[in-house]
C-alpha cells in the first residue's frame, strides 16, 4: 500500500526542505501488514484476533493490525533511528522547529518535558496563574519554584486572558534569578499573546521561553492565523495535535528551536515520559496528521476560518448572545485572535455556561467543548461540517427563545445577586507558603474545606473545564477562595484534583 497525497500548491512555506506528502510511519505500519508476518509479539490481541468481538467489530479489523509493538523496521519511538526518526524530522520541517517530539500523553507531558528540561529543584520559575494544571505537576516533579505572573482579566467575560509583555517584563525585573519564563498561548478561548515581543525580552536577558501553545498547532499553516510559537521565538514549545488537528486524542509534539536548550537533558526526559510500549496507532495519526496539514492545510483551514467566520456571525444576531471577536483585539492580553474558538457568552439569557452547555446537549444534541460561568465555547475545526455549524446556531437562537424556567444560577439566587453587584470576582493569588513539590508530598491530613482557612492546601483545585487551578499544593486558603469556590460549586461546576469531589473536604499540610 502506498499512502502519499498531492501537494497543495499555495500551502508550501520556502523554509520547508523535506517532502510533507510522505508519510514513513504510517508507511511502515502498513508495510508490516502487507508482509503478513507471524505475529509472536504484544499486543496480545495479535492484530485483533484476540479482541473482545463487539469491540472488533465495531472499531474494525484495520485499527486492530497496526496496533503493534516497537521492533526492526516499526522503529521505536524511545530511541527513533529509522520511519520515526524521519517522520519526527517532517514535523520539525512542517513547522519550523530544529526538533521535533512526538508525544503520546498530550500536551499535559508537554508541560512537564519542556518543565524538567528547563528547571533544577529550587529554580524560579514565571508563570501565568491561568496555567494547565499540568503546570502545576511540572513543579511538583520538578521541584522549581513558580513565580506567578497575573494574565489580564476580563470581567465582562468573566474569563483571563494572556500575560502582556509588560508583565512579562515586570516579573522578570522584580525577579531576575528566573530561569526560564513559561506562558499560555492561545488560552482556552483561543486568545493569543504577543509572543514576539515577550521572546524578545526574555531572550535579552539570557532567559529561554517555553509556551504552551497546546491550543495553536494549526497556527503555522495559515496567515490568517495568530504567529506561532515556533516563529515567534520560542525555544519550545507544545502542540496539542489532537485538539485542532487531526491526530488521535492524547497525540501532542513538542518543538524545540535554536541553541538555548540543553537537547541532551531534552531527550532523556522525554524517554522519561515515555511508555515502553508506545500506542502505534496513535504515533501513526501524528505522522499523517502533519502530513495531512503541510499539504492540504491551506484549503483545509480557509474553508474552516470561513465557517467559523459566518457562524459567528450568525450567533451575533441572535438577541442576548454575544460572541467575542477581533473587536477584541488590541486589549491588554489580547493580541491575536484564534477564528476557529468561538466564544458564546450565554450570561445574558440568564443562563450559566454550564446550564446552556446541558441544555444544548440534551434537548438539541450538540455538545461543545467547554462550559464555564458566562460562556460555552465551541470549535469549528477542519472536521466541523456546516450541518453542524447550522445545528449549533439553531440550538443557541432556541435556547434564546426559551423562558429561563427558574432562577438557575443557584436556587438561593445568591450568584446572580453577585453578579449585579459586580461582586463576584477571580480571587486573588494566595501567598505561597511551601514550594509545590514539598507540600505535594508532605503528610497531610483532610479538614473541612469551609473551616480550613489559613492552612495550607496540599492539592490542586481545578474548576475543570477549563482545568486551571484556583489554589495549588503549598498556598494558603485564603476567606476568597473559600467563599469563590463554595459559589463555583454552587453554580454547578465540576472541581478536578481534590480527593473530595463536592468540596465538603479539602486534603491540607498536616500540623
Ligand atoms: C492550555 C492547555 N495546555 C495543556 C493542556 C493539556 O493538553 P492535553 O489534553 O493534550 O494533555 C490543555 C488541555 O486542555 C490546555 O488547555
């Protein structure tokens, strides 16, 4: 079997010296196949002959016979010498990076590699407040201390947005033993930093920039696209694949670009991260992925910009729903704009982000990707058919025909009250009593979370989505995130990390 496709012929930058339309990796699956040799070898399904029936016959029997283990000629994705090797170098040339990674548990061990590689046990550390918790685990393994840098908060959307290059420029003065600078770009809600400036300055001061641009791995193959990290002056960066791109969930590369990062410690913490028995299918989607988006990846996203463009367009028009856009742009935090996030602010309906979210999944089935106080945020991918887009539009103009049947924000009202009076704020950052990783494994006892102020947390509490911890190990419970928290819990949002889901216990520092 051979698997190559055409080149776009707009689509290709004068960097690239590679050529995108292989794909070796996946190459090399199929030729395995094709040999049709004796398989005594893991998986113990054995190319599906073993698996469950209903579960072969559902996922089909092609999936199955790639699913296959590291040997001569598949090549070994913890010491890469033949098809991975060069399907990592074609990724490096996609997207303009000195190397790149492919990683099998997401973005989140991106965070971690780049994290480890970057930092000693005591480092300091500047990093947005509006970090994955994955951030958090980095300095739990690491053992670096972070330095928190506040991201530009809109209240009106009641979101954060990204660090500015002032602030930027503000920590590393107040704190000039920081070794490296990490931030967030796109967030969540697909708002871009000014990375160019912000790698300027860090790289002034001798400093490398790490950025997790988990949200952005489409950026590089579009100019309608905010600049991507690697060419913006990253040293590394992540992309999660599978998010914006086509690559099986938990697929991510990890970039690394210039002379500033020490490549040997790189690639012995990636083999750290590794499995020993890499998921291939999934190394495979991250091959074709990459080639699917250097070929065809102009036409692919101009056609999704367009959709999301008109589709934002359209739900601008409904009355009460709002949906953020370029005339956003220029605000402190809010450099570039990502199209294809589409930001619905449902707030004034009447309804939470999380009421609209289950509302529009249960009554018109459309589910979106993410739910939070004001907003639901949908995606408009190069896997998004207008027929959905159609659907997500109809679902939101009905929901806005809807009589909001009882106070929803919580059955006392409290929240919507809170609202009005413009008292419902993010808390602000707590003192950091511990370093991350001492607290992480300190003895710990649990207490009741509405008693436990002034103790120290010794777990990460995450509204999730959007996953971004409120307090982390080694932060003192403040009266404000005790009081936010109980109100988030209230208005219905899920809390990823503590050991007590509903929050009535909190595991702190043992006294
Ligand atoms: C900004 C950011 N970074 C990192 C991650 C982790 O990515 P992954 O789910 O690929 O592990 C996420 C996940 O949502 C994220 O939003």
């Amino acid at each position: 079997m051979e698997t190559t496709t055409a080149q776009h012929p707009s689509q290709q930058k004068s960097s690239r010296k590679l050529d995108q339309t292989k794909a070796p990796y996946f190459q090399a699956l199929l030729d395995y196949v094709d040999a049709g040799v004796i398989p005594m070898h893991t998986p113990g399904h054995v190319q599906g002959n073993g698996l469950d029936r209903a579960f072969r016959e559902f996922v089909g029997d092609n999936i199955a016979s790639i699913d296959l283990t590291p040997m001569p000629g598949i090549d070994d994705l913890l010491a890469p010498t033949e098809a991975i090797k060069e399907a990592q170098e074609l990724a490096a040339d996609a997207y303009g990076a000195d190397r790149s990674y492919f990683l099998i548990n997401g973005s989140t061990s991106g965070n971690q590699c780049m994290m480890m590689t970057a930092v000693n046990p005591g480092d300091r550390v500047a990093v947005p407040r509006n970090s994955h918790k994955s951030i958090l685990g980095s300095m739990v393994m690491s053992g670096a201390r972070p330095i928190y840098m506040q991201p530009e908060i809109d209240h009106a959307l009641h979101m954060d947005h990204c660090v500015t290059p002032e602030t930027v420029r503000a920590t590393l003065d107040q704190n000039p033993d920081v070794k490296a600078v990490f931030v967030v770009s796109p967030t969540y809600y697909g708002v871009a930093a000014n990375l160019a400036e912000i790698a300027a300055l860090v790289h002034e001061r001798g400093r490398v920039l790490l950025v997790d641009e988990a949200w952005g791995p489409h950026f590089k193959f579009h100019p309608d696209l905010p600049l991507c990290a690697t060419e913006a002056g990253a040293d590394m960066c992540i992309n999660s694949t599978h998010k914006m791109l086509s690559a099986f969930s938990q697929c991510a590369m990890l970039h690394q670009i210039g002379d500033r990062i020490d490549v040997g410690r790189l690639e012995s913490v990636v083999k750290l991260f590794l499995s020993t028995s890499p998921n291939l299918p999934m190394v495979a989607s991250l091959d074709v992925a990459r080639r699917q988006i250097a070929t065809e990846g102009h036409a692919l996203l101009s056609a999704a910009i367009e959709r999301a463009r008109s589709t934002r367009e359209r739900l601008n028009k409904i009355p009460g729903v709002y949906c953020f856009g370029e005339e956003l742009q220029g605000r402190n935090g809010v450099f570039d704009l990502d199209p294809l996030k589409i930001t619905v602010t449902v707030k004034d309906l009447g309804y939470t982000g999380y009421e609209a979210s289950e509302i529009l999944r249960y009554r018109y089935n459309v589910q979106v990707e993410l739910a939070d106080l004001f907003n639901i945020v949908a995606l408009v991918t190069i896997g998004t058919p207008q027929a959905a887009a159609d659907r997500l539009v109809y679902a939101v103009s009905e929901l806005a025909r809807e009589d909001r049947p009882v106070d929803i924000f919580s059955p006392s009202g409290v929240l919507e009250r809170r609202l009005k009076a413009g008292t419902y704020k993010l808390p602000s950052i707590p003192p950091m009593r511990m370093l991350p990783r001492e607290a992480f494994l300190a003895p710990t006892e649990l207490v009741r979370f509405k008693q436990s102020k002034g103790r120290i947390c010794a777990e990460t509490i995450s509204p999730y989505p959007p996953g971004i911890p409120v307090i982390s190990p080694g932060e003192e419970i403040t009266a404000e995130i005790i009081d936010y928290l109980s109100l988030e819990l209230k208005a219905g949002v899920r809390m990823q990390g503590p050991f007590d889901k509903n929050l009535k216990h909190v595991r702190v520092v043992a006294e």
